[in-house]
C-alpha cells in the first residue's frame, strides 16, 4: 500500500500540486470487483483546498488516472454501517449516496479518521459521522496499523511548520561549510550525527551540574505555597463579605422591584380609570336633551341626535374584562338604559302625534287636489319627517319594538289617508272620461263616492248587411265591439280618454316614488341586507318580545319577509292597497266606454311598467303596474276575441248584394287605430298576435260569407274583400302579416280570374261547347287533321255555329255581361273597370285560341270568325263608355 501511495503522489498528485494523505482500496457494493482507490489530498497552495479523489488503474496499461474528484465540503454524511463490528462497508454522501467496500476494515477506519482530521482543521462544516466508532473522532490516531497507513502523514501534516527566513540561512550556511552535502548526503548525514551527540552530552553535563540549583528552586516552590495558603485565607474572609453584600443588594433588587410593580398597577389602574371616564361618561347638555330636549325646532331636534349618538357609544363601549363587576359602571349602565328608555318613549310619542295631525291637517286640502284632478303632493310631510331620520336609526338599533310600533302607526294612518285621496281622485277621473253631465252620470251609473258602475251592459249587436248603398253606416256600426254603439264615438272622445288615463298614471307613478323614497330614508331600511320586517308577522304576535330565532325555518320563510325591499314593499302594498282597485275599476269603466280603449291602456301601461322597470324591477310600483297591466292585455284580448265572434255570427242579406263586408271594413279601421296608438310603443308583441288572429278570421269568414251568399257569386265576395284586404295591408306596411299579405293578393288574383273565366263562358256558350268537344277528340287520340271528319264537329257543324255569333249578336251579349257584372261588383271597391279589362284580355285570348284551333283542325277550310279582334276591343271600349 505504501509503494502505491508514493506512486500515485507521484504520478498524479504531485504534477497538480497535491498532496495525499490518506488512501484506500474500495469496490462498490453490490457489482461486479472493480477495485480503485479513494484518496484524500489537500492542495499545497493556498488557500486549502481538499478533495476526494476516485483513482483507477487504467485499461490499456500499467499507469494509473483520476476518474472522478469530490469537494469534501459537498459532503454531508458518512455512514461506517456498524461501529461495533469490523465491518468494511461504508457510504459516503455527497449530491447522491455512494456505496464502498474497503478491501480491509483497518483501511476503512483509518480512511474515515483521515477524513475527520481534515474536516476539523480546513472545514469546520457539520458532516454527520454515523455508525462510526468515537476512538476513530480524536484529534491523536493511537499507534498502529492504521497509524502506518494514513496517521503518520497526518501528524507530520499536523506538526509541519514553514522554515523561517533565519532557519533557511542557516541550513544554507551549514551546508556551505560541508560543501560535500549534496554530493555526499551520507556523508554529510554521519557529521551531522556526530556534532547531534556532542550536544547530547553537553545538554546531560549541564543537567547534572544544576542539582543545586533544583533545590534552591524547590525551597522556592515551598514558600510560594505558604504565601498561596494566606491568600486563600484571604479570599475566603472576602468571599465571606462579598456574600452578605450580595444578600443585601437582593433584598434591595426585590424591594425595588415590588416598586416598579406597585408603579405599573397604579398606572394600569389609571388607564382603566381614564377608560371608564372618558367612554362612559355622558355630560349632562346631552342627559338635559334626552330628557327635555324639543322636537319641535331644528336645533332641539340636532342637540338630540348628538345625544342621542352620544348614549349609543356609551352603551355600546366594548368594556374590558372585570368592568362589568364594578358598581359605579352597572350604576352606570342602569343610567343609560333609563335615559334610552325614557328618550325613546318621548321620540315615539311626539312621532306618533305628527303621523295623526298630518292625517287630520292634509284632509282639508282634498277637495282643492280634487277639483283639479291631481292628488296632494306629501313633500312637505317628507321634508319635515326627514329630519328625525337619524333618530329613526337610533330607534331601530335600540328599541326594535317601539320602532316597529311607529312603522305600523305610519302605515296606519297614510293608509286612510291615501285611501281619501286616491278614491277621490278615481271619482274625478271616471267622471272626466264619462262626462260630466247628470246624463253622462245616469248612463254610466256613476252614484256617490264608490266610483263603481252600476249600469248593465248592453248585449252586443248583431251585424247585418245592409248593401252598397249603407257603407258609411256599416263602417260605423263596426265599432260596436264594447257596450256603447259608434256613433256615440270619435276621436276626440278616445283621445280625451287617452290623456285624462295617461293623467291618472303620471300622477300615481311620482306620487308612489316619493313615499317609497321617503319610507326608505325615514325608517333606515338600506342599512342592512336583512331585518325582521316590522311588519311581517301578524297582530297575534307574541308579546313576551319572543325573537326571530324562535321560529321555526320553514314557518319564518312563510311568515316574514328576508330582505328590506320586501319590507318596503310590504309597507307599500298598505299604503297604497287600494291603487290596485281603483285601477282596476277605471280600466273597466274605460272598457265598457269603448273596448278600443284597451288599445291606449295597453300601450300607455305597458309605456309606465317598462319605465318602472328600469327605475327598480322590485320596487312596488313596478310590481302593481305590472299586475293591472296583465288586466288591461286581458280586456285586450277579451276585445280581440270579441271581434272574432262577431265575425262568426255575421248573417247576410239574401236579397241585396254583399259587398265589402263590415268586418273586413271593420279591420280596416282596426288596423288604422292600432298603427296610430302604438307608433311609439316600446313593445308591440300583443298587437302583432292579435293582427294574426283577427286577420286568419276575417281569411275564414270571409270564405264562410262567399259559400253562403245567394244573391252575389262567391268569386265576387272573394274577389272584392281580399282586395280590400290586400290594399289595406299594403297601405298600412304590417310587417307581421306580410305573409297575409301576398296571400290575400294571391286570393284576390284567382278569384278575379275565376269570375272571368266563368262569366266569358255565357256570350259564345255554343261556340265554347263546339271548341270544348273538338278538344276532347283531340285529347282521346283524333288526329287535329282527321278532327272535320268527325259527324258532330265537321266544317258545316263548324260554319253553323259561327253564323250565330256575328258581330251584333256579340257585342250584344257583351253589354248584357257589362250590366251583369256592374249588378255583382259593389261601388266602393270600384274593381268594374279593372274586372271589365281583365274580361277583354281573356275574351282575346280564347278569340285567339278558336282560330288557332280552326288553323290546325280544318286547314285549307278558309272558315273564319264572324268578327275580328279589332272589332271585339271596340265593342268591349264602347260598351264601357256608354255605362
């Protein structure tokens, strides 16, 4: 092994200036016995640096090369696996665990010390030794094999110190005076053993001779252990006083610091005096105002609110432990609750008789608001209740039950007080939109103050078909879709009735707003997310002031309200609960006025709600609009409906001709007011379905009519009303009924072109059977040619039916169509002249259609009409001009 180290010293660590100083012969565990070695170095210069180096002989020779290097101060643990047995497994620690078996357990322990010398002297760092035995961890490795492996190179590491400037000169001025020492080292050594052991001796002598002197030094060491005997005396006499001084000044300390104790009680017990005087303590200006302070004046009314913000935080102090066994702080606290009590009971007592002389004051203005139709404005009220807003808060946060008491005494009295005013207001309201004469009253059963109809109703007119020359009066009888006849209506009637209901609105929407705005600043109700409404439970409510908690959840969900705009909206729904009602009996006085006047309150509603909407979706207005708007679009469909069965029951005179019918014309006007009124409706799906359901039934009865009808052919019917219809459709622009639209067009179409077709069949009736069954042969399989061959159709049957139509005989049978038709066709639809035009366009074509049968049946014949297109376009322009 020493051969081995002197030649790794000198192959590999000596060219890197290192010097080895431990070494041993490893395998690692578990594989395949490659040995190598684990060698400890430190660098010759400074600073230090040590390292553990893998070393393994090389493959292709005899020399031996570094493989792998470790900084010692990367290593964190070595692990000798049993201190106890020889054991020559070990693992060193450094970025991952390395596995060794030293080839002896010696090799292994000296390695290890090696390594911990090294530690202690360069590094100083904290690596964890375990399982290794403590005889290895000294700084002295004891003789022995282990010695003579790595020791000896470690203490010489140990004791090894630089030569000295002057030890250099002198090595190198003895080694000139033998100037055969480096050529003769033996030599030189031997001389320098000789001059060693004359030393030797010389030192041995001068022992000897200073035996003398060692007695003398000895008497010496005995009195100077006499004199170390009488100082200990000394010492002790001192420790003796030292030690009652030290007993004293403890005594001192302690009483010092029983001082220093006594010094911080007094001044925690100040801090807490102070505490208690300055959050518990309410000057007597604020006791004076809770106690006789005025509510009437507006600086009575802020020296109360101080006080009473005053006695808020005095009461709600957060006192500190032990406060509360304190009698003069529970005096204390029975003072603020007296105070609170008695302020309370004042503030409810003096609210309470406000809420009833404003009931009282505001009925003598009634009758003025009344004239005028408009309802008293309650800003005066709201502007001086608003002042008491923070003593309402204060109320709320202390005495729930006298605040709930005031919300239901407020409540109470506006109620009656709204109650008045909005039935006044009705009475004015309906007596404006029925007239204000005693026969408007006496028609309508307007009595009293109850603003309720007490007339009966009309039954509904049966429409009858009075004939061309009733037009105007079957337009106005349309309209008797309600309890009142046309007649008796007009524009300026709906138009008053539109502003006197839109004047109803206006008033009742700001009217609302206020009181729910004031409601919500008087009585606090946006504070807190969730309350117990005052007025959520009922008037059995228990009376021992049981809390909320009592109830049981699914009993509090049904009873209560969770939120404090459901509590307004509560209070609102009292306030004003007969504003549903009224509405309600106006809209049906409104619709038995005129049911087209559920056309208005639709889009004048509708117009209110949606605005109430935006403003707040949940407040009460929002909710009540919403819920009289669903009667109106009732009524309106009760109207619509109304309509319809009309139409279903129409009857039509069986002597005179039809016409246009009264409900097509009765659409028409329908239509026009509709497209009127809801010009500047935000929402028009209501209309846009009604349209669809009226106009499919007027489609239906309209066909009904012309399959009933005796005295006017049913294309005529079909002809003149969808033509109506389709002009009045393209007129107006309904986008929704663009599909009726081109089907009433295309109904209008076919039906003209029926007519046509069957009244041209009458003045050349025979000429048409000749052609009709000169086509049938055709169609049966006759070749057109073979056609004259024919018995019944040959050219003399041919030339015998064309000499009874000559030129006269058509023109006359021409103008005895012209007066047939003018008697089927009515004047208002003026459609004579276009049906009389579409008649000369068919009369051509079959004129057209006979000579191209007689060119292609009997060629070469020469038969011709009696008469020529030219002479047919001057009958058809000649007769026209004559009627």
């Amino acid at each position: 092994m020493t051969a081995i180290k002197h030649a790794l010293q000198r192959d590999i660590f000596t060219p890197n200036d290192e010097r080895l100083l431990g070494i041993v012969n490893v395998c690692k565990a578990g594989k395949k016995k490659k040995n190598c070695f684990l060698c400890a170095t430190v660098t010759t210069e400074r600073p230090v640096q040590v390292k553990v180096v893998k070393v393994k002989k090389s493959d292709k020779g005899d020399f031996y090369k570094r493989q792998q290097t470790w900084e010692l101060r990367d290593l964190t643990e070595v692990d000798a696996k049993d201190a106890s047995k020889e054991n020559p497994e070990f693992d060193l620690h450094f970025e991952k665990v390395y596995r060794w078996v030293a080839s002896s357990t010696a090799e292994k322990n000296s390695f290890i010390s090696c390594i911990w010398k090294l530690n202690q002297r360069y590094l100083r760092k904290k690596v964890e030794f375990v399982n290794v035995s403590s005889q290895l961890l000294e700084e002295s490795v004891p003789s022995g094999e282990s010695q003579s492996v790595a020791g000896g190179d470690e203490d010489a590491l140990d004791d090894y110190q630089e030569l000295s400037t002057r030890e250099e000169q002198d090595i190198e001025g003895m080694m000139e005076m033998c100037e055969y020492a480096v050529s003769n080292a033996e030599a030189f050594a031997e001389q320098l053993s000789r001059e060693l052991q004359v030393l030797d001796g010389a030192n041995i002598q001068s022992i000897m001779a200073s035996e003398k002197q060692v007695n003398i030094l000895m008497q010496l060491l005995d009195e100077a252990l006499g004199e170390v005997d009488t100082i200990e005396g000394k010492l002790s006499s001192y420790e003796e006083m030292l030690q009652s001084v030290k007993e004293q000044m403890d005594q001192i300390s302690q009483s010092n610091r029983l001082i220093q104790i006594s010094n911080t009680n007094n001044v925690k017990l100040l801090d807490e005096i102070q505490f208690l005087v300055n959050y518990m303590d309410l000057s007597k200006g604020h006791v004076r105002a809770l106690q006789e302070g005025d509510l009437t004046s507006p600086k009575g009314i802020e020296a109360c609110i101080n006080a009473s913000e005053a006695l808020s935080q005095c009461m709600n102090v957060a006192l500190r432990p032990g406060h509360g066994k304190l009698m003069a702080v529970t005096q204390q606290q029975l003072l603020f609750a007296e105070l609170r009590d008695t302020f309370a009971r004042r503030l409810t007592n003096h609210l309470n008789n406000v809420f009833v002389h404003q009931g009282h004051d505001q009925s003598s203005t009634l009758s003025q608001h009344t004239a005028e139709m408009s309802l008293p404005k309650h800003s005066p009220l709201h502007r001086d209740l608003l002042r008491y807003s923070k003593l309402m808060e204060w109320l709320k946060n202390t005495h729930r039950e006298k605040y709930e008491g005031l919300s239901r005494t407020y409540v109470d009295y506006m109620s009656r007080l709204y109650e008045r005013e909005i039935k006044d207001f009705f009475e004015v309201a309906k007596i404006k939109m029925a007239g204000t004469t005693k026969e408007a009253k006496g028609k309508f059963g307007l009595h009293g103050s109850s603003g309720k109809l007490t007339g009966s109703t009309s039954s509904l007119n049966k429409l009858t078909v009075q004939g061309a020359n009733s037009r105007r009066s079957q337009s106005s009888s349309l309209l008797d879709m309600g309890n009142m006849s046309a007649s008796d209506l007009d524009v300026a009637d709906r138009t008053k009735f539109d502003k006197i209901f839109e004047q109803v609105l206006s008033e009742l929407e700001p009217l609302c707003l206020a009181e729910q705005d004031f409601i919500s600043k008087f009585f606090k109700l946006q504070q807190h997310p969730t309350v117990t409404p005052p007025l959520a439970q009922p008037e059995t409510e228990d009376t021992d002031g049981g809390t909320q908690s009592r109830i049981p959840p699914q009993a509090e969900h049904r009873q209560s309200l969770s939120s404090e705009k459901d509590l307004v909206r509560l209070m609102m729904n009292k306030i004003f609960q007969s504003i549903e009602t009224e509405l309600n009996s106006l809209i049906a006085l409104g619709d038995k006025i005129d049911s087209f006047n559920s056309l208005y309150m639709l889009v004048k509603m509708s117009h209110h709600v949606w605005t109430a909407e935006n403003v707040d979706p949940a407040s009460y207005l929002s909710t009540t609009l919403g819920n009289v708007l669903v009667t109106v679009k009732r009524n309106f469909d009760k109207c619509i409906s109304g309509q319809i069965r009309q139409m279903e029951e129409v009857k039509i005179s069986k002597k005179s001709k039809v016409g246009i019918l009264l409900f097509v014309a009765g659409f028409e006007e329908f239509a026009e007011l509709a497209e009127t009124i809801f010009r500047v409706a935000e929402r028009r799906g209501d209309l846009d379905k009604a349209y669809v359901k009226l106009i499919r039934a007027v489609f239906v009865n309209v066909e009904k009519v012309a399959n009933e009808s005796q005295k006017t052919p049913r294309d005529v019917v079909m002809m003149e009303n969808f033509h109506h219809i389709f002009s009045t459709l393209s007129r107006l622009k309904i986008s929704c009924l663009e599909a009726e639209r081109r089907e009433a067009k295309h109904k209008y179409t076919d039906h003209l072109q029926s007519y046509v077709i069957n009244s041209l069949g009458q003045p050349l009736e025979k000429l048409n059977h000749f052609f009709e069954g000169v086509e049938a042969r055709v169609a049966q399989g006759v070749r057109e040619e073979e056609v004259s061959y024919q018995l019944a159709f040959n050219k003399q049957e041919l030339r015998k039916v064309i000499k009874e139509y000559p030129g006269k005989e058509v023109k006359k049978g021409l103008d005895n169509l012209y007066k047939k038709v003018d008697k089927h066709l009515c004047e208002e639809e003026s459609l004579l002249q276009v049906v009389w035009h579409s008649m000369q366009d068919e009369f051509i074509r079959q004129y057209k259609h006979f000579e191209d049968l007689i060119g292609r049946c009997y060629p070469g014949s020469g038969i011709t009409m009696e008469f020529t297109i030219g002479d047919m376009l001057e009958y058809f322009s000649s007769i026209a001009q004559s009627h």
